[in-house]
C-alpha cells in the first residue's frame, strides 16, 4: 500500500473496531498518540490511516484519535 509499506502499525482491536478489519497507520504516528491517549487531549489528537477490509481487499482512508487506541 503506497505511503504505508515500511514503518506501520496494524491495529485490529481499537475502540470501535469492526469486524474483519484491519486499522494501519505509521509507528510514528501511533506513538504519538499513545504518549496522549489517556491525557486531556485524547479525544482531539488525530492521525490519519487507512482501514482496510480483509474479505474485500477495499482500503479507505481513516482517521484515527488517540483515544481510540488499544
């Protein structure tokens, strides 16, 4: 997937996970916003990702927020 080939983080367990999905999104990015998930800003730090379905192969963009991390 261009743009997410080296240095990401797959997420299968976030807080509103869905079924047969996988989140991705850049380690730097997903340590960035651990370091604030359980801070004032948890629910206003945001990254970008990509969902990505496993039974249809179809990648959409996301948005990820710090509290939404496992």
């Amino acid at each position: 997937m261009p743009g997410f080939d080296k240095g990401v983080q797959l997420i299968e367990n976030s807080s509103i996970h869905i079924k047969d999905t996988i989140q991705i999104i850049s380690k730097s990015d997903y340590e960035r916003l651990k370091n604030v998930s359980s801070g004032e800003k948890s629910h206003t730090e945001t990254a970008d990702g990509v969902l990505y379905d496993k039974k249809t192969g179809i990648a959409v963009k996301d948005i990820l927020y710090a509290d939404m991390l496992p």
